[in-house]
C-alpha cells in the first residue's frame, strides 16, 4: 500500500498540484489524503470508502486506474490473508452482538416494525372442511326430500289402488 501512496504523491508533485486542491476537489479531510499518500490503511475503518477513494484519486491523477486497483487488490488479499480465523470469528460474534443490540433498541412503529406471517393454513382447512360438510348435509337432506316425497307417491298410489279394488 505504500507503493501505490507513494506513486499518488509523486504524481500530485509531478503535476503541481496542492494537496488543499486535492482535499477540495476529492472531498476529503487532509488527514485521509496524508494517510493515502502515506498507505496508511489503517487510517480507514472503512475499506469501501478507501477503494472508492483510491478509485477516485487515481482517475484524479490520471493514473492507471485497473493497475492501481490490482495493486491494491493484491494488498488486501495478502493483508487479510493473515487475519487468524479467531479473530475473524470473534469479530462476526461481537457484529452480531451489537444488531441484536441495536434490534432491541430500534425505535418501532406500525410501519418499520416485521409482522409475523399468520398461518393460515389451518384456517383454510377448517374452512374446506366446513364447505365439504356442509355439501354432504345439503346432499343428504335432498335425497331425505326426494325420498319422502317417492315415498308419498307410493303411498297415494297404494292408496288409490286399493279405492280402486274395492269399488
């Protein structure tokens, strides 16, 4: 990283450029310029905001931009490469320990706030259930209906048979 500040300062001298136009113009505080043309990475707790501003300064420059970028690339592989695992682990739990933090304490209202999903799966099969039921009963009373009324039939035909016979 300090080749590619290095290769930053030399071409703002080069140019004759002032490091307060450089401030103005990226829009950047003079510690981060210093850190950049330094390759003070650790300055940045941001690493995207570094690339975006390696990015930026290089096209500034009129530097390569694609071999700025593989060179620190290239840096922050063989950087976090030698991050231990423990370290990375330790780091995801206490991430993970600050969002429930800040769940807890995030302000909630009728808009921001997750609804459940209601299942409805049981109330769907209450209601097919229901529909179903209520098919069988409408069947069964119209052929409880039909049969009465064919059981009418016979009879007043029985009956009339029987007027019949005896007259």
């Amino acid at each position: 990283m300090k080749e590619i500040g290095q290769s930053f300062r030399e071409a703002r001298e080069t140019i004759g450029i002032s490091k307060s136009e450089v401030i103005k113009d990226l829009n950047i505080t003079e510690s981060q310029l210093d850190n950049l043309e330094d390759g003070n990475i650790n300055a940045f707790k941001d690493i995207f905001f570094l690339k975006e501003t390696i990015k930026k300064y290089s096209k500034y420059l009129n530097l390569d931009e694609d071999d700025i970028m593989d060179k620190f690339n290239d840096f922050m592989f063989g950087y976090t490469s030698r991050i231990p695992i423990e370290d990375i682990l330790e780091q995801t739990r206490e991430i993970k320990i600050l969002e429930k933090q800040n769940e807890v304490n995030r302000v909630v209202s009728p808009y921001t706030m997750k609804r459940k999903k209601n299942n409805n799966v049981k109330y769907i099969i209450i209601y097919v259930l229901s529909v179903i039921v209520l098919i069988v009963l409408v069947v069964l009373i119209v052929k409880f209906i039909t049969d009465k009324q064919i059981e009418k039939k016979q009879l007043v035909n029985d009956f009339y048979e029987v007027i019949e016979k005896e007259y």
